[in-house]
C-alpha cells in the first residue's frame, strides 16, 4: 500500500509565494517519479512539474521560473515552491507519484489534492 499526504495549500494574493509538500510512505519502487499537477474548475488536470527518483525534473512552460521541485529522498517527500503566484494558478494541486514495477508497466498513486486559490 502506498499513501501520499499533502500539505501546505491556502489562499493568497498575487505575487505571493507558497510550498506544497506530499509525504510518500509505504512500499515505493525504487525506480519511480513524484509530481505535482493541478485542475482548475472546468479545465483538465494539468501535469505542472515532475521530479524522478534520479533527480530529474521537468515543469509545465506556464510555471517556469516560478515554481520549483524539490525532494528530499531520505524522507519520501516532495515539495512544490511557488513563487509570484498568479490569479491563474488557482487550482486544486494534487501529488503523483509513479512506481515503475518493470520496464513496461508503471502504477500511479495519487494524493487527495490540496486547494491553493491566488487573489488579485
């Protein structure tokens, strides 16, 4: 069983910075990925950034140079800094985390979503 607690969601004012944190435990694949997206209302749930158990890391264009991922691999945890955060980044932000079981088959788990809203 695996399990991801995220924390660290809120409201606040455009400019303004904030940092997400998801805590993987149980029975974690070696090889995996840990990630955050997000889903605005109406709108489809977006990949915003990724990070691999290697350290690579990749983040949607929107995002770039204002957020940041992070993992701290002694703790399972990954974090999500955000900085000038604007209205449009208002979403709920959930974790991801990919547990590469052989070289074709991968099994996702996800968080139960943290709400970060952006005021003008």
């Amino acid at each position: 069983q695996v399990q991801l607690v995220e924390s660290g969601g809120g409201l606040v004012q455009a400019g303004g910075s904030l940092r997400l944190s998801c805590a993987a435990s149980g029975s974690i694949t070696r090889n995996h990925a840990m990630g955050w997206y997000r889903q605005a209302p109406g709108k489809q749930r977006e990949l915003v950034a990724v990070i691999t158990s290697g350290g690579s890391t990749n983040s949607a264009d929107s995002v770039k140079g204002r957020f940041t991922i992070s993992r701290d691999n002694a703790k399972n945890t990954v974090y999500l800094q955000m900085n000038n955060l604007k209205p449009e980044d208002t979403a709920v932000y959930y974790c991801k985390l990919t547990c590469k079981l052989t070289d074709w088959v991968s099994r996702d788990y996800w968080g139960q979503g943290t709400q970060v809203t952006v005021s003008s």
